[in-house]
C-alpha cells in the first residue's frame, strides 16, 4: 500500500520557467509534508515543509501547497535553474517518522 | 561541524555474510532512523529509534537487526537472511517535537557480489 505516490517519475523544464511537481497520499493521520532534494550517491537535502494545518508555504523560489480534501500536494520552484536538477522526494510525516514517495526527476535545461 | 557520518561509503559482500553499517551523529538528536532506497523505489524505512535502548521495526525490517546503545550510534547489521541486500542505506536523525525535518547521511552502497 503506497501512502504517498509521485506518479510523474521525471519532468523537464526550461531554466526560468516554472516546475511544478505533484504527490498524492493516502494517510489521513499526516501531520506534516515535506520535501526533499537528492543527487545521485548522497543523502536527501531538506527544502520545505507543510503543516497539515496549513494550506501554503514559501521559502524563497520554493512554494509548497497542500490541498487536504484532495489529499494533494505540490511543490513549485519559480524560477527554476539547472542546479535544480535533481530528483525530488516528497514526504508525509506522523509520530516522527516519515514516508517517503519515489521521487521525481526533476531536469531544468539551460 | 555538526552532522551525521555514514561508514563505510562503499561496501562489498559475499552471500550469506553478515555486514554493519555505522552511523554516528553529533547532532545531539533523540531519534534516528536507517532507510534503504532502491532504483524507482524511493526510500523505505527499516528501522528507528526514538531514545536509547529502544528502536521499533519500520515497513521492510526483514533480515536487518539494530542496536541503539548510545544517543549519537545507530548501526544496522544486514544480515545473511536478507534476500536483497544491494542497495544505498541511508542513516537520518531529528530531533523529538520538531517539525518532522530528518538530517540524512551520506549513504552507504552495499553490494552482494
């Protein structure tokens, strides 16, 4: 049972367009979303978080916005550079754990 | 500099050995967690463990053991009954009442040759 799903395995955008990058989850019981950056052989890097209470969330180029009676969320960069290339991992959160979608890759072409 | 350190970043095994892999972290965090991620599959969680001395089973806990000894250590032992064990190990730690943000390490790619 996948809880939180990235349906789009890959996206290409132009450098400073915008990229819009989707998930959909299943668990009611997520008290928060996040997401995350991971280059190939390293760890993720931490980008943005949501409360569930909450319905957007911006930090600099990065947006997130969450629709809870779709059960959706959505990560946009505005605009989107090519060291934005990477894949992108969104996340629900309850009691301190976290579960994790199969990522997106994200290319922006120059 | 404060941060969580996986070893070794690279890792080679014959079938039917069992391996550790360390995790250490100087973060001062009370849970940790280790995940596998598979090409396509994302990151599943194989165990955590919210305070020292106890750890619960995450979703693919098969053929993995743990221990939580000391705050800053969480080192996961793939054992020989794990049927695929290749994969890149991910180690993560976050702090108890926070906003859910877990600081990942490096990773470890293990490979049964």
């Amino acid at each position: 049972d996948q809880q939180v799903k990235q349906n789009s395995p890959s996206l290409s955008v132009q450098e400073g367009r915008i990229s819009i990058l989707n998930c959909d989850y299943t668990n009611s019981m997520f008290d928060y979303f996040l997401w995350y950056k991971k280059y190939p052989a390293e760890g993720p890097t931490f980008l943005i978080s949501i409360s569930s209470i909450k319905d957007k969330n911006e930090d600099g180029r990065f947006t997130v916005f969450l629709n809870k009676s779709a059960k959706h969320l959505s990560l946009h960069i505005v605009p989107s550079q090519p060291g934005d290339s990477a894949v992108y991992f969104c996340a629900g959160g309850s009691n301190y754990k976290l579960t994790f979608g199969k990522g997106t890759l994200l290319t922006v072409n120059p | 500099d404060g941060g969580i350190t996986q070893s070794p970043k690279y890792l080679f095994r014959k079938e039917g050995q069992n391996v550790t892999l360390s995790c250490e972290q100087n973060l001062n965090h009370d849970a940790m967690y280790w995940y596998r991620q598979d090409p396509g599959q994302g990151l599943r969680l194989i165990y955590y463990s919210q305070i020292v001395n106890d750890f619960q089973k995450g979703d693919i806990a098969e053929g993995y053991s743990v221990s939580r000894e000391k705050k800053e250590s969480f080192p996961l032992t793939v054992t020989s009954a794990q049927k695929n064990p290749t994969a890149f190990y991910l180690c993560a730690s976050s702090i108890m009442g926070g906003t859910g943000e877990l600081f990942f390490g490096e990773g470890s790619r293990l490979t049964v040759l």
